[in-house]
C-alpha cells in the first residue's frame, strides 16, 4: 500500500483511496450525521412540546388526583 493510500470501511468492504478522498468521505458522513442529529433534536422538542401539552390537557379534564401521568 502506497503511504497517499488509507483504507475506508464502507458496509463489510474495505476500499483503498487515498487520503484525501478517505477524509473528505468522512467529513461529508460527518456533516450528514450533524443535520440527521439536529433534525432529531427538532422532533424531539416537538414531541416534548406536544407530551407537556397533551397532559396538560388530561390532567384540567380528569383532575391530578384521577390520573398519574409519568413525568
């Protein structure tokens, strides 16, 4: 192996590039992973936002001492 070369492991294969292309496929996996993660953190104050919202809802129907929602 050539010292411009590195391996990449890409699903059970290892492909042979050089440096260059194995740094430059591992930032753009990195970018990817940043947007899937802060895209995640979206859902997830929705979901939060909705879940405070919806025991919120229950608990002005049903009154606290009717129902024991998890906090």
């Amino acid at each position: 192996m050539v010292e411009d070369e590195a391996r990449l492991k890409i699903g059970e294969v290892y492909m042979v590039m050089s440096q260059d292309d194995v740094m430059a496929t591992i930032e753009e996996k990195i970018k990817s992973l940043e947007k899937n993660v802060a895209n995640l953190q979206v859902e997830l104050e929705t979901v939060t936002t909705n879940l405070a919202v919806y025991k919120r809802e229950l608990y002005g129907k049903f009154g606290t001492d009717n129902i024991n929602l998890e906090d």
